[in-house]
C-alpha cells in the first residue's frame, strides 16, 4: 500500500495568511511552485493559494498584490490528505474535489504536499489516466 507520505514532496513552505500576495507570488518564483499553502498564526492550514488565484483574484480586478493580504483569498476550508493515507484515498480525494495539490498532514501538522505528478510517478498508468479525466472535466 503506497501512502501519501511515500508520494509527497517534503519540506512545504506556507505563506503566512497576513502575509502579501506580492510575497507569495516572490516566494513561489523562488520555490519554482505553482501554489503555497496559506497558513495561520497557529500553523494551522487555513487554504491553498494559487498563481491562478493571484492573476485572477488580484490582478485581474485591479488589486494591489502588495495590499492584499494572502488569507483573503483562502476559501473554505482547505482540502487535505493524512500522511498514512493510502493511494486510491488520494485519487479519490483529487478526483472528488478537483484538485492538482493536496496538502499532507500528520495531526495538525503540515508535513508534505502532493501533486498530480507525484501521483503520475507512482501509480499505475490506468488510475493516473482516470485522475486526469477526472481533473480535465468539469
């Protein structure tokens, strides 16, 4: 059994939801990553934020990204994945809230992030070729 702490990448870095939007989009230039999970003066998850989310959400209605805090673009709560929870858990999770990221936790803690090449890399074809359907369809 392939769990989510096998798969994922180490070492996520947040951006603290008070942050800038303008110091996610520095920091996600830095990290070469297309998205940073948005945490709280808690360390707890509070969302995701995108690069699509800052072109769309800020600049797209004429915000300043140095005047737009990085937790006012956080929805909902974040949608997650437990460090030892098994690949078809993954899948499902991806496939069922059409996401390409999934935050990996241990308790409260943050502890990875994985991304739909992460699954490309380790699973099988046939349930790697049903997430990208499922991801590409609306």
């Amino acid at each position: 059994m392939t769990t989510a702490r096998e798969i994922m990448t180490e070492g996520t870095e947040c951006i603290g939801a008070e942050e800038t939007v303008l110091l996610a989009a520095q920091k996600m230039a830095e990290l070469g990553v297309g998205a940073l999970p948005i945490c709280g003066t808690d360390k707890k998850l509070k969302g995701m934020l995108t690069d699509r989310d800052i072109v769309v959400k800020v600049l797209g209605v004429g915000k300043s990204p140095a005047d737009c805090a990085a937790g006012e673009l956080a929805q909902g709560e974040a949608v997650t994945i437990g460090a030892d929870d098994d690949a078809e858990e993954i899948l499902r999770t991806m496939t069922q809230h059409k996401v390409r990221r999934l935050p990996v936790i241990d308790g409260h803690d943050l502890v990875g992030m994985v991304a739909q090449a992460d699954v490309a890399r380790a699973l099988p074809d046939p349930n790697v070729g049903d997430l990208l359907q499922a991801l590409s369809t609306d």
